[in-house]
C-alpha cells in the first residue's frame, strides 16, 4: 500500500544572457507559462529542481482536489482527502 502527498515545488531552467531581454518579454506576454514553454522557446535546455523548496498543497490550494490519496497494492484509491465542491 503506498500513501501519496500532493506538494508544490520550484523549478529552475538557467537562461544565456544573450535571452534574458527576449525571455523577460515572453513572460510579460504570458507567451511562458511554464518550463517546458521556456525550454521550448530557447530551442534547448533543461530545468531541475530547486531543493527544498516542496510544500504540501492544501485542499485549498488544489480547489478541493485531494491532496492525499491511500492506495491499495492494485492502485485503488482506499481514502482521499478530496472535498465536494
């Protein structure tokens, strides 16, 4: 049986200098939204995670969506925290 905890995290893609302008503008723009969009603009990179930067996710913070989740040994939910909204 496993016990999963739904956390928020940072993570970090490193930018050359020659884009910060240009990467500055498409977050302005709304254009990257996430670091897959900003690895996908530069054409190249990677993101890692910034360590110790995980917090557990409130029911609040997951609009009521649970945020810790029992499982049986076939992957069955046995329990959530999951409230109706």
């Amino acid at each position: 049986m496993n016990v999963d905890f739904k956390i928020t995290t940072w993570e970090r893609v490193e930018i050359n200098e020659e884009l910060e302008k240009k990467v500055l503008a498409e977050l302005q723009k709304g254009k990257i939204k996430s670091a897959n969009d900003l690895i996908e603009f530069m054409g190249e990179g990677s993101s890692e995670i910034i360590d110790e930067t995980s917090d557990q996710m409130s029911l609040t913070d997951n609009k009521g969506q649970r945020t810790i989740d029992f499982l049986d040994d076939s992957g069955e939910s046995v329990y959530s925290n999951e409230e109706s909204i």
